[in-house]
C-alpha cells in the first residue's frame, strides 16, 4: 500500500463510532489520504487502547445528537 496523509483536521466534537453494537467512542481526527491511484478519501480516525491513533476501518460512524 503506498497513500499518503495530506491533511489532518480535528473531528467534530460529536462525531462517534463504534463497531458492532459496542460502546461509541469519539472520533478524534479526519484524515484526508492519498492512495496509490491517484483518488483521495477521507478517513475517520480515534484512539485504540486509549494509546495510539490509527484509521477506524469497518466501524459505524454517527453524530451524537444533543440531549437539548
């Protein structure tokens, strides 16, 4: 695989995912990468073991509605 990070910018605040019915977790940053052909995709990025960020594959994303 040859892509390339070309930007990163912070998620909104009330962007989660989840993977399977599991416990949501915050988005923490989109990526917007650059893949071997030439396209351009942007991926939800967050935290796994609460230590190291890395690409969210397969999970669900959704905004958090407001309690409000």
């Amino acid at each position: 695989m040859n892509e390339t990070i070309i930007q990163i910018i912070p998620a909104p605040s009330n962007l989660m995912y989840a993977y399977d019915g599991g416990t949501a977790q915050p988005v923490a940053c989109l990526a917007l990468v650059e893949l071997a052909d030439g396209d351009r995709e942007i991926r939800a990025m967050g935290l796994t073991n609460g230590e190291i960020f890395e690409e969210q594959p397969g999970a669900i994303l959704f905004f958090e509605s407001d309690a409000n």
